[in-house]
C-alpha cells in the first residue's frame, strides 16, 4: 500500500535559525497536506497543495510540492518557541484515504 | 459551531470488553475518519466514510466496527478490547467534493486497556 516518510524523525532547532523537513511518498499523490500537533492536542491543518511543483508561503512557513507529485517540504525560517510541535504530511493518492507520515517532532532551544 | 467532538476523553477498558466511541460534527461534511495515534507515532486510518451509508476500511480496521446512519454522527465501536488498542483516538471530518480536502480532527479519545 501507499507509503509516506517524513524526515528528520526529531528536529532540535536553536531559536532563530531556520529548517528544512521532508515528506516522500512511495506514490504519486494528487494532493498533500500539512498538519501541525501541538504537546498533548489534536492535528490542525496548515495547508494543501495540488499542482505539481506548488510553493505556498504562510508567514515564516514555506511550503513545496515537488514536481514528480511525490515528495513535499516544509521550511520555517527564524524559529520561535511557538513553533515547537509535530509536523505531519498526509497525501491523497489514488482514492478517498489520507495517509499520514510519522511526522517531525520540532523542539526550539531558547 | 462546535466542529468536532468526541466523547469520552478518556476511557480504561479491561481486555475483551467492547465499547463505542462517540464522534459528531456540526459543519455538515460529507467525509469523516477515524485514526489512531500511538506515542511518538503518526496517524494510522482505521476507517472513513464519505457519505451517510458508506463505509470502508482504512489500513488498520482489524477490530473495529463503523456505521455512519447520518450525516453528523460517526460512532468507532471495538468489538473485543485488546491492549494492543491502547492509542489516541482521532475523529476527523472534511468536505470531499471530488478530492480530500482540510480536515477537522476532534480532540480526541484516550483509551487505555488493561
């Protein structure tokens, strides 16, 4: 069945610098989203992408659909504490099912 | 609106017991979902549903039962607790004209069984 990775499995970022974290699918996806968790709470959705090589923007959030459909990125520029949480991708292949990556636990050093 | 709500918050079973978990939302949305999160791990679909009267499985639906008589209401009912079903349970719900759009995840239930 349908795959995703996320990569780094953890993120220890220093406050003010930025990151970089990965979705791969193992299948071409018609959409992804991005989800963000905070300590002890439920997924909030950030963004959905669905045109092959889509960049988005959200404040200090930039958000990448890869040209293949397969992969995505999230890049967050001068971390803050109110970043901290896990960053999920879910993407919609074939079908009415989302599958979720295992997400990027962030933690930001003060 | 509320959006999504889940009852109970939280619930200990006792292994072979059976109950059901409450899910209901306001916004009148076609798709809805049920997931399981277990520490440090992702979200896992159990079952979806894209209208009232449809059902289907996710990828792991073993020991869980769906039913979705109305639009609002989307009950997980466990058939025989085991403590392998010891997660976070996420409700979510979506509109779902032709893809899966923004979902709406209720607060969730956390179930422990001992």
């Amino acid at each position: 069945g349908q795959q995703v990775m996320q990569i780094p499995q953890y993120q220890h970022v220093q406050e003010g610098e930025d990151f970089t974290t990965y979705c791969n699918s193992s299948t071409t996806l018609s959409n992804i989203q991005w989800y963000k968790q905070r300590p002890g709470g439920h997924p909030v959705f950030l963004i959905q992408l669905v045109k092959s090589g889509e960049v988005k923007k959200q404040k200090r959030l930039t958000f990448q659909f890869g040209e293949a459909k397969k992969n995505s990125s999230l890049h967050i520029t001068a971390t803050q504490t109110t970043d901290v949480g896990t960053y999920f991708c879910a993407g919609q292949a074939a079908g009415n099912k989302l599958t979720f990556g295992g997400g990027t636990r962030v933690l930001v050093k003060p | 609106n509320a959006g999504v709500t889940q009852t109970p918050k939280f619930q200990v079973l006792k292994t072979g017991q059976s109950m059901t978990l409450q899910c209901a939302q306001d916004m009148n949305h076609e798709y809805m979902s049920w997931y399981r999160q277990d520490p440090g791990m992702g979200l896992r679909l159990i079952h979806y549903s894209v209208g009232a009267g449809i059902t289907d499985q996710g990828e792991v639906p073993n020991g869980y039962n769906v039913s979705r008589s109305t639009t609002e209401d989307f009950p997980l009912r466990l058939l025989s607790a085991a403590p392998s079903q010891t997660s976070v349970y996420f409700c979510a719900s979506g509109a779902s004209p032709r893809g899966i759009y923004e979902q709406y995840f209720g607060p969730g239930t956390r179930l422990t069984v001992t």
